[in-house]
C-alpha cells in the first residue's frame, strides 16, 4: 500500500507519499488541490490528510487488481481508458474527478467491466 506516513513519525508525509507514487511534491499539490507550500505546514495536516484519502482509496482498489504498489502507481499514472479520451486516472483526479475513478475500479472489482 502505498502510504501518506513518514516511516519514522507516523504523521501524514507530502514527501513520504509523493516519493511511494513516484511523483513530485509539486504533482501531488495539482492532485490534492493543496498549495505546495502548505504540504510542509504542520498546521495543515487535517487539510492533506483530506485531501489524499481519496487518492489512498483509489490505489488501495488499484493495488488490490493490480498486484503490488509500483503497479497501481504505474496504473494510476499511466493507463489511458478510451472511455475518458484517453485520460489517465491520474489526469481525471487533477480534474477533481476521483470519484469517477473510484466508481470505476468498484464496477471494475464488483466484475462490471473487465
């Protein structure tokens, strides 16, 4: 699972999750609609923590179909779906669309669509 926690304090990471996704820290600012400043704000960490529990849901769903971590980060990153013009699930959450993602993978796990 990929995970929003620094290894060593057990408090929600910007650097920590964006390193386990393999993007930047700018990247997950877009995602999160968090300015990238704030991400280093301890007093913001309700904010991030918010803002990335639908990401976790999404990889946590994609983790489950896909095998381990690097795949689903792969997979979110990615894998373009016709259905979307071609859109990454990466792409449909820097448009505020991850409960379209998240409906998907549960049609997707519930054996809707293959």
């Amino acid at each position: 699972m990929v995970t929003p926690f620094d290894p060593n304090s057990h408090i929600i990471s910007a650097r920590a999750f964006a390193t386990n996704l393999g993007i930047t820290q700018a990247e997950l600012a877009k995602l999160t609609g968090i300015d990238r400043h704030a991400l280093y704000s301890r007093t913001d960490l309700l904010k991030l923590e918010e803002a990335v529990r639908p990401l976790m849901s999404i990889l946590n769903l994609a983790s489950e179909m896909t095998g381990p971590d690097q795949c689903a980060a792969l997979w979110f990153k990615h894998q373009p779906f016709p259905s979307w013009a071609g859109k990454a699930a990466f792409d449909l959450v820097s448009e505020r669309k991850a409960e379209r993602v998240l409906a998907y993978l549960r049609s997707v796990q519930s054996g809707l669509y293959s």
